[in-house]
C-alpha cells in the first residue's frame, strides 16, 4: 500500500539518471523549480566520443548522493517536507537507471512517501509544459510533441485527460536519433562531444546552402503506430551522415580534420569557439549543410503531422531543441501556418531532474503511484 499525499506544499523531488548526468530537482506543484542540480559526466565520455554505459553506471553511484543532497539544500527543505519522489524508469541505459530507480526506491519507503515513475520521454514534454504553465500560457489542444534527443526522435500527440497526460506516438525513427547524427558527425569532423552544441555554434558561421544534401527520402513502408490507425511518420539520419562522409572523402579532408582533433583535444576545455580557427570554410560550409537538413526535415515532417492530426499547438523538447537554427525555423514556420510553437528554456532543454518532477504533479495529484516492485525499463515506450 501506498501512503497518501501527507500534506499540501505540493513538492516533489525528481531524481534523473537515464544516461550521462545525475540529476535531482525540487519542484513546486509542476511549475515552481526550487531547485535543478545536474552533475555532468561530460568529461569522462568526451574522450570516448560517446557515453560509456559502465563509467556512466559508476559515476551515478558517486553523484546519487551528493546530488540530492545539493538539490534538497538549494530548495531550502528537507526530505521530511517533500510530498513525492519521482524518478525516471526508462527508456534509457540499464545500469544507469538502475541507480536512479534503487535509490528513489529506498528513500520512498524509508520515508513513506509516494514514489512515482516517469517516462524520460514524458519528462522532456513537461520540460516544455513547465514553462507554459509558469508563463500561465495555455496550449492548445490537442498538442503534437516533437522529442528530439540523443536516442529518440519521436512525435506524439499529447493531451490532457482528467488532469493527467495521454501521449500517442504518431512518428519515429527508423535508425539514428537526430541528436546521435549532430554528435556522430561532430565526431567525425574532429569536434568536441557532445556534438550538438559544437555544430549549432559554428554554423552560424558557414553556408547552409552551399552543400545540396537533399530532403530525407525514407524508404520503408511507413509503420502503424502501436493500437492506431495512424501511418506512422519515420525520420531516418544514418544516409546524411554517410552523406557528410563521403563529402569529406571527395574533398581529402581528412588530415585537416586529424590536426583539428588533436588540437582540440590539447586545450585544457576546449570551446567550440576555439574550433572556429581550425575550421575553413568549405568545413563550415559542411557544418551548416548538415544542420539545415536536419532542421529542415525536421520541420516538415512535424508540421505535416501537424495538419494530418489537426493539431492545435507544437512542442519541441529533447537536447536538440537547444539548437539555434531549429528554434528559428520552427517558430518562422509556426508563424506561418498560424500555430503556437513552445520550447523549453535552454536550461531544461537538456536532460535534468526538474522535467521529472514536473511530470510527476499531475500523478501526485491524481494519486496514481508506483508499487516497491518498480525496476529500471530501458526500452520502456511511451504511447
Ligand atoms: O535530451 P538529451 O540531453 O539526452 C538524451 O535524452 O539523449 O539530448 C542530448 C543530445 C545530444 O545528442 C546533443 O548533441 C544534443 O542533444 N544537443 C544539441 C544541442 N545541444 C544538445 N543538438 C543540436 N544543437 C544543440 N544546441
Ligand atoms: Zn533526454
């Protein structure tokens, strides 16, 4: 049996540790973010290119602690004062769920409190929710959600029913996640991990027309969405990136790119800026190709989504809404097509415990709670 909600101060404490950061938050009523500690595991997968799932298991061991205690600390309260522990169940890797979902675990039934699972997808929506709700903006309904991270790119048609969310996934992709292509290629031009940020900031300073990669043909048949009617909608990035290699293959750019990477990894903190020096212009102009075809098929794709499923408003969560040019031509297109588009901060672009907390308010709320048989679902779907 699960205790029922003890008191009224409406918090809750997220906890986050689906892949490389650690991450504990302290939110009022899914609105007020108290506090958002995240402890990044940047560093230790830099030099891999890529997150290392038993470093980052190892690393979430260290940091669990530490970090719900700073969280707690910066939010001016105690366990004792928090009504709930949220924590994320999936989708995500095992061993570092393992430690998020162990340790929410314990300190829900030392303390007798509610503990609920979220969806690290569902997280990332109410990333963008959160900041509609503290702006008092209502979203229309219902609401396509674009999740764009790392490890997903998936479209859902959200809506809220008795005070709690109802998500089905309208769209998805059929091999690398856009945010895997950003860091892949990244990679492959001798940039720093994670990719994303690195090509968003030098590609201000190339050409995005220069290089014709064209629109994204995907070929297989497209999916029924689980239980659904609806011909699912697929993205597919692996033909791009190859695209981009073969660019650098035509052009015998590779030893440039072995002299950038070496430079790069002999800064102490090496910047994207500090790239700009060690990029010219025809790798620029590669840079901002790339990122305009992104972009590119990612807003047709959503916006036709859009109008096939008479959705009323867009959102835009996951790492990759951080990026500059997407948030530009997202908001052009919305303008066009006389429909609300909603991010979330930078801040809560990326993975963090606050989105968490957040998506567990209306579970509070409406007393639906997990039992202490909750273990970490690293392929949990949502939808
Ligand atoms: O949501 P997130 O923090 O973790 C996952 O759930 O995967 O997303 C991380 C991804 C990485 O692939 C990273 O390169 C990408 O988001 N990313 C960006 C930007 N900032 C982070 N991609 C493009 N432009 C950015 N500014
Ligand atoms: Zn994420």
């Amino acid at each position: 049996m699960q205790p029922a909600v003890s008191s009224t101060r409406g918090l809750i404490l997220g906890i986050e540790s689906s892949c490389d950061e650690t991450a504990a938050a302290v939110v009022r009523e899914g609105v007020e973010v108290l506090s958002n500690v995240i402890a990044s595991q940047v560093g230790t997968h830099s030099r891999y290119g890529g997150v290392v799932p038993e470093l980052a298991s190892r690393e979430h061991l260290q940091n669990i602690v530490p970090v719900v205690r700073a969280a707690l600390e910066q939010a001016g309260c105690s366990l004792s004062d928090v009504d709930g522990i949220a924590v994320t169940e999936g989708p995500g890797l095992a061993g570092a769920l393992l430690v998020g979902v162990m340790y929410a675990k314990a300190l829900a039934f030392a303390l007798e409190k509610p503990l609920i699972a979220i969806n690290h997808l569902e997280g990332h929506i109410h990333a963008v929710l959160l900041e509609t709700r503290k702006q008092q903006k209502n979203l229309p309904q219902p609401v396509l959600a674009l999740v764009v991270s790392g490890g997903h790119t998936h479209l859902y048609m959200a809506e809220e029913f008795q005070s709690t969310w109802r998500y089905k996934n309208i769209g998805r992709t059929v091999d690398d996640a856009a945010g895997e292509a950003f860091d892949k290629v990244a990679k492959l031009l001798g940039l720093g991990y994670p990719g994303g940020p690195w090509i968003d900031w030098l590609a201000q300073h190339g050409d995005g027309r220069a290089i014709p990669f064209g629109p994204i043909h995907v070929k297989q048949k497209p999916y029924r969405a689980a239980h659904q009617q609806t011909p699912g909608l697929q993205f597919s990035y692996s033909g791009l990136k190859t695209a981009v290699l073969r660019h650098v293959q035509s052009r015998s750019m590779e030893a440039a790119i072995e002299i950038r990477r070496a430079a790069l990894a002999a800064l102490p903190n090496a910047k994207p800026a500090d790239a700009l020096a060690l990029c010219d212009a025809d790798t620029l102009n590669l840079i901002a190709s790339f990122q305009r075809t992104v972009v590119e098929d990612l807003v047709r794709k959503t916006f036709t989504a859009a109008e096939a499923m008479h959705a009323a408003s867009i959102v835009v969560s996951g790492g990759v809404a951080a990026n500059r040019e997407l948030r530009r031509r997202f908001c052009l297109e919305g303008e066009k097509h006389a429909l609300p588009v909603a991010f979330p901060s930078l801040e809560l672009s990326t993975d963090n415990a606050a989105m968490i907390a957040a998506a567990a308010w209306p579970r509070l709320v409406a007393g639906s709670f997990s039992t202490d048989r909750l273990s970490a679902d690293p392929s949990l779907a949502l939808g």
